[in-house]
C-alpha cells in the first residue's frame, strides 16, 4: 500500500513561470500525480494550451495570467485559484530569467534590474501575498526555485547567482518568520536541467563540457530528476522540513 504521506492528491498548487521548462514540466508532473494547479505566467496562449493537456489527460488546472512583478496580477492569481479550487495548499515560486554568456562589465544596468526583479522580486511578491493566505489558514508549504549557482558561482552569470543566493536566504529568513503557523518554505535547487529551452546549449560540444566537468555524476539532469524532489517538498512527508534548501545537482556542490 502507498504511504499517503507522499501523496499530492487533490492539493491545489500554484506554479509560476509555468508556460515553459522546468515550471511547465513539473505542472504537469503535478496534475499527474493528482494535485489541481494553477499555472501562471505573462503568455496565457501558452498557458491554455498547457491547461488542456492536463485537461486531456484527466487532470484539473486553470490557467492565470501573471506578471510576478506587478502585485495586482499576483492577487487576481490568487483569486482565481480559490475560485476555482477553494484554497492554495502549495506555491512553488517557479518563475525566474537569465541573460547568459555576459561578463559583468557587459551586463547593462537594465538588464541588471530585470533578472533581479524577475528572479528576486517576483519570488518576493508572489511568497509574501500567498503567504497571508496560507497565515490566515494556519497551513501551507512555499517551494522557492534556486539554483546549483545560489551555492557555486558561475563565470558569465554573476546576477543570475547572486538572485539565487538571494532566494536561498529569503527561504531561511521566511521559515524561521512562518514557522509557528505552519507554513513551510524550502527550496529547490537544481544543476543545468536539460529542457527544450535550453537544450540546444548542451549541442555546443565546449559548453556541454565545461558544465560536464563540475557533475560527478557525468551526466546533465532532467526534468525527472526534479520531479521526486518537488513532490516530496510539496507533500506532507516534508511537513517539519522548513528553511532547507535541497540540492538537486548530481554532486556538483560536493566538489
């Protein structure tokens, strides 16, 4: 018999940046393993596309069009989330950006901004506003999305790390601030996981080499890698788990 500690089963789950890679893989990964999810981000074509395969395949979403840096369309995310599923159970604060194959003195002010708005402030907002729901409830779990690169640094993406150690602290900071109602916050992060945004990088035979050669595992992830993990943080088996940040990174950060 399955342990239903494990069981995501009729939770209800945001996801941002679910349009595409790592949030819409595990959205659907979600609704498979039986969670209604809400999937937002700011292509609601893409987003109602995502929603009918999950729909097709039996399973339950809606879809909300979301900038995560604007705390209006936050709100409406979470309006239509209640009004759809009645409740939140689950955030996985999912959406975030790179500009990769920049030295520093290369990167522009603006796009500066927009990685740390993207990556750091819509992780913010989104946490803060879904939080005050799940306080109010006395129960919830918050899955930040960090990165492999929060913990090692990577030549030619020095914003995209330092949003990502940010996320890192903010999850610790957030654990320690909700724990006495119950409220978790953990984060995940990942090495370079192969997805259709990104795998054309991994033909470029020197680039594939250098991120090769900082995985003992010798091997890049995938998406399923990710899949077990996410799950885990997102049902009760975590429930006094809170303030960790779990690395999904095939030994990398052991070297």
């Amino acid at each position: 018999m399955q342990d239903q500690r494990f069981s995501i089963k009729g939770k209800t789950i945001i996801v941002t940046g679910a349009s595409s890679g790592l949030g819409r893989g595990l959205s659907l990964a979600f609704a498979k393993a039986g969670a209604n999810v809400t999937v937002a981000s700011r292509n609601l074509s893409k987003l109602e596309i995502l929603v009918e395969e999950i729909e097709s395949a039996g399973g339950m979403a809606v879809a909300a069009k979301t900038d995560v840096t604007q705390g209006t369309d936050i709100d409406r995310m979470i309006k239509i989330t209640i009004e759809k599923f009645g409740g939140i159970d689950v955030l996985l604060n999912n959406a975030g950006m790179s500009i990769p194959g920049l030295l520093a003195e290369q990167v522009s002010e603006k796009e500066m901004q927009t990685i740390m708005d993207t990556n750091f402030k819509g992780t913010f907002l989104c946490g803060a506003a879904v939080a005050r729901y799940m306080l109010e409830q006395k129960k919830g779990k918050i899955i930040n999305m960090s990165s492999v690169l929060g913990q090692a640094a990577w030549a030619k993406a020095s914003i995209y790390c330092v949003s990502k150690a940010a996320i890192n602290h903010l999850t610790k900071a957030w654990a320690i601030e909700w724990a006495s109602k119950n409220v978790t916050v953990n984060a995940l992060a990942p090495t370079f996981i192969e997805t259709d945004m990104n795998r054309h990088l991994f033909t470029q035979e020197e680039y594939k080499a250098r991120v090769l050669s900082h995985l003992p595992m010798g091997r890049i992830g995938l998406l399923e890698d990710l899949i077990g993990p996410a799950i885990f943080l997102a049902s009760n088996a975590s429930d006094f788990i809170s303030g960790h940040i779990l690395t999904v990174d095939g030994a990398w950060t052991c070297l």
